[in-house]
C-alpha cells in the first residue's frame, strides 16, 4: 500500500488499489499548476483513502477535471478527470520507495521550449484534446 502526503502533512491519504505504471504530463496546464512538468500515477477513486483531508481544496481546472491541492502548504497533489471513476496522484507527494518506475510521456506537443526528453521512454501528444 503507498501513503502519501502534503508537504506540510495536512493532506495524508494511502493508496488501497495498485497504482498505474506513473507518467509525466508536459501539458501547459500542468506546467503551471506544479511549476514544471507533472509526474502522477493512477488508482480507481474508491481506492484513494483520506486519513487527513479538512485543508484538501479541489479547483475546476477546465471543463473536463478537477485538480486538488492544500490549501494551507500549496502542495499539488491531484488530478481528477469528471468521468473514468479514475484519480492521477502526484508523485512526489509519495512517501519513498515506490518501487514504481516512470512509463511514458504524455502531451508532449505542449512541453515547455526549456528543456529536453532524453529518456527513451514512449512520448504521446495530446491530439487537441482537452487536458
């Protein structure tokens, strides 16, 4: 099971379901959402369990999802699509080993013109798609 939190720990939950193989979301909502690029994971909705959540702050990011951060520390946490049943889950906000391994790149027609994707991993672009 992973545990996670906020940076200042007001937010705590744990993960009851495996996670989804994490991927990094280069999309520009992303990128100013979190300051650079954002790297999550995925569980079903019933599987993320809240042990703290009175500062949790879900904002209508766009028309499709929600994203959810603490109110009190800033911390980006989440990203939640309206339909799926499905929540992506910030992966620094994991507590350490994961044991999970990055999988691909995801809205790379969008990245920042600052840096490079050297990895080798799969890169898939958004194809206009809302984020």
């Amino acid at each position: 099971m992973q545990k996670g939190s906020c940076l200042c720990g007001a937010v705590a939950f744990s993960l009851e379901a495996e996670p989804d193989a994490p991927l990094v979301c280069h999309c520009k909502q992303c990128r100013q959402w979190t300051g650079h690029v954002f790297s999550a994971t995925g569980v079903p909705l019933e599987a993320l369990r809240f042990s703290r959540d009175e500062t949790l702050t879900w904002y209508r990011a766009s028309p499709v999802a929600t994203r959810g951060f603490c109110r009190v520390c800033g911390s980006s946490l989440f990203w939640k699509a309206d339909t799926g049943g499905r929540v992506n889950v910030a992966m620094g906000s994991l507590e350490a080993p994961t044991g999970l391994r990055l999988a691909r790149h995801v809205w790379v027609d969008f990245k920042g013109d600052y840096y490079e994707i050297a990895d080798g991993l799969p890169q898939e672009t958004g194809e206009g798609k809302p984020c």
